[in-house]
C-alpha cells in the first residue's frame, strides 16, 4: 500500500485540552494539507468545543474543516452504535492512529485484522524530550493474537523523533504578524488589551494551579518594569481573582496593583491562541500542545508541565530545558532552567523571575533561532512517510 488516502484518529480525552488538542491539529493538518479523507473519533466533544466553537456536542457526527468528527465512547471501549454501523459499510481506513494510547475497539481492531492489506496502525505518543524517546521510536508492537503490528510513534525535538506538529504556513503567518504593528495593535483591540505602554513588558499566563502565583504577580507588582499579564480563563484564574481579593474571574476583568496590570482574556479558539503568543514577550505554558506553540512563536516561555505523582515530571522538565539550553550561554541557560523549575515547585520564584527578565535579550534571540530549528522536522510528513514506507512493506509480504 503506498497511497494513504484515508485515516481514522481515535482520541480519548483524559482531562484538559492536551488530548483533543494534538489530535484535532493533527487531523486538520493530514486533511487540508495532505488531502487525506480523516476520521476523528473523540469521546468528549464539550472539550473539543472550546477549541472548536462550530462542534456541536449533542451531534453523533458531523464535518469541521474538512474533518469528520464521530462521537465515541471510549469509557466503555466500545463506539457508539451508529458511528459504528457506519465505519463497518465505510471500512477501516489506510492509516489508524490511537492517540496517546487510548484504547481501540475490538471490533474495529477484529475489521484490521480481516482486511486482505492491513492498515497502517500507530500509536501516537506523548511528547518528551528524553533520551529514551529515540529508542522507542518506530518500535513495532506485533497483536498478542491477530495479524496485526502496531508502531509506536513519538513526537519530539531530535532528529531521530518524530518531529513537531507545525501547519505548513505557521512560521511565515507569525513573521508577518510579528513585523505589523498594526496587526498586532488590531489584534489587542479585538481582546480588549490596551496599546502597549513604552517599557511594559507583555505577558501570558496559561498553567495549572501553581503555589506560586502570588509570589509570581507580587514580584511582578514590585518589579522596576511594568508587567500587562493576559490570562485566558481556566484553571489558574481563581487564584489569580485571589490575589486581587476577588472570589472569582471572567473575560474581561482586570486588575491592577503597583506595576501590575492583569487582564482576563477568554479562552479562544485554537488557531486564535497562536495570535496571544505571538503578540507577547513572554509566554507562560503548560502540557503539551501550548508548550509547542510558545516554541513556534519564537519567544521565551516558562513551561507548567502536567504533573505525575511519581515526580517524572520534573526529569522530563530538566530534559527538554537541557536540549533547549545547547549552545546557549551559561547564565541564560542557568536563568531560564531556575525559573522552569521554580514555576513547577522547586526554587524561589521571585528570585528566578529577575535573573529570568535579566537575561530576556539573549532569551528571545534564542526562541527564534531554536524555532528555525525545530521546524526541519515536521510530524505531519514524518508520519506520512513512514506510514507509506510500513505500508509498503506489508505489500512485499503478502
Ligand atoms: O490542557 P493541557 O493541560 O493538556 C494536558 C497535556 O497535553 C498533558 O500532556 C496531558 O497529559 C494532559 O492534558 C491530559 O495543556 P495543552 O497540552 O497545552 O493543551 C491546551 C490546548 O488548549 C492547546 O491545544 C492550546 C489550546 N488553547 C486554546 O485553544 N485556546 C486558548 O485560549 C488557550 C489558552 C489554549
């Protein structure tokens, strides 16, 4: 099999937006730039709809730019009984892709294994910046009982990784934006942000509950330089509102305290959420699919990452912060892994924050030449080549 001409996504939403966030830029992308028919089953469509306002969540299936979206009830590995009577008369695409290990259905997995060519079959993996993930990437998983041989597949920032998922045009739309004054001062009036003021530095703030945000907007408020924090609605702002005596927060709000200004932002659609990283000086992410983006955006970032209880975190943490400090020099490197590692637990964040702001020049040079880096290694046709290179393999062995 050399043509893919269709795929099938099937995403689990665990919590959060990481899941269905990769997974529907995926999807997108294979559709609109790839000209592959896409399947995306997913089993939460509400968290699809804040990254996509046009999915309608009471819909068993529907089409979203250029993607067909099915409802699926992963809770109970078994799809929903309709998507399902149809994928049987549709068949099983040519390449099938379980995000981040979920589950298929066994009588989707039984309908591979009965097809004369059987389907490309990968899972795609969390993104970490590990050494392990070279190893393990492309690593065959032959079916304990069927026919059939699952390959794991991982993004990542190397070479030998499966790359990064970056929309053909990404950088090029972020160059202009970046270099239009005007653009960037449309877009501030559109979300309701004030012109920038001279020597204000521009912030956003997308993380989990963190124990240091107090000490993070305190040390911003005492700061010599006047910080504009946008913070989208989510799991930070209660203790944001908090720190500004309020019980709550909601689009819209803002907040001032010495050389503080906070600003609630809503949370946007996906592609709009590129336009806020674009458009600050600093970049304030978590997961998996912001923390990408921040990349892209080709300016300094802090990363949240998604906390595990056995601590690995802070490892895989340390990891990309080592990649991403090669070639960098000593103190910036030293500033921007202290603040990393303040902002998930461990340091004094006030104090990481103003060797951080110290060390921003050669930061942002950095971000920019690290994201020409990055983008050599494209997920999206990494996958497509070597789903046609497996694919052709299999042809030789029938
Ligand atoms: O939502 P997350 O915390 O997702 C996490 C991680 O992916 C983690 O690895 C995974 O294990 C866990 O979920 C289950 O963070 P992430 O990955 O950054 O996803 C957020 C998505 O939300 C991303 O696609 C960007 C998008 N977004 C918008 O579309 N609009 C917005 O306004 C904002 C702030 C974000």
């Amino acid at each position: 099999m050399n043509e893919l001409e269709t795929c099938d996504i099937f995403c689990s939403v665990v919590d959060n937006y990481g899941d269905i966030g990769v997974s529907w830029r995926l999807a997108r992308q294979l559709a609109n730039e790839h000209g592959v028919q896409v399947r995306l089953w997913v089993d939460d469509l509400h968290s699809f709809g804040k990254l996509c306002p046009e999915v309608d969540a009471a819909l068993d299936e529907q089409r979203c730019r250029g993607v067909d979206i099915f409802r699926w009830a992963s809770n109970s590995f078994a799809p929903h009984p309709q998507p399902l009577s149809r994928l049987r008369a549709r068949g099983v695409a040519d390449l099938v892709i379980e995000a981040f290990a979920c589950k298929l259905p066994e009588s989707y997995i039984e309908a591979m294994a009965a097809q004369e060519h059987k389907p490309v079959w990968l899972n795609l993996e969390y993104l970490s910046a590990e050494d392990w993930v070279e190893g393990a990437h492309k690593l065959p998983s032959p079916h304990p009982r069927l026919p059939l041989t699952k390959h794991f597949f991982f993004p990542g920032f190397t070479a030998k990784t499966g790359g990064l998922l970056l929309e053909r045009d990404l950088l090029a739309r972020r160059d202009v934006f970046q270099a239009d004054f005007t653009a960037q001062k449309a877009y501030w009036r559109s979300v309701g942000v004030p012109e920038r003021a001279a020597g204000e530095l521009r912030v956003s703030l997308f993380s989990y509950e963190n124990a240091n945000v107090e000490a993070l907007l305190r040390a911003w408020e005492e700061g010599a330089t006047p910080v504009l924090c946008c913070v989208p609605e989510g799991r930070v702002l209660p203790q944001v509102a908090a720190c500004f005596a309020q019980a709550a927060g909601k689009a819209g709000d803002t907040w001032q305290r010495g050389n503080l200004h906070v600003h609630v932002l809503p949370f946007v659609e996906q592609e709009r959420y590129d336009e806020l990283l674009w458009a600050c000086d600093v970049n304030f992410v978590r997961g998996e699919d912001s923390c990408v983006r921040a990349q892209w955006a080709g300016k300094p970032f802090i990363w949240h990452i998604y906390e595990q209880h056995d601590g690995v975190h802070i490892q895989k943490l340390r990891a990309l912060s080592g990649l991403y400090g090669t070639g960098v020099p000593a103190a910036t490197h030293q500033a921007n892994e202290a603040l990393w590692l303040a902002w998930n637990g461990e340091g004094d964040i006030a104090e990481a924050w103003r060797a951080f702001a110290a060390q921003r020049v050669e930061l942002e040079c950095h971000a920019r030449a690290w994201s020409a880096k990055l983008a050599a290694n494209n997920l999206a046709l990494n996958l497509l080549d070597f789903s046609r290179e497996v694919g052709r393999i299999r042809a030789f062995e029938i």
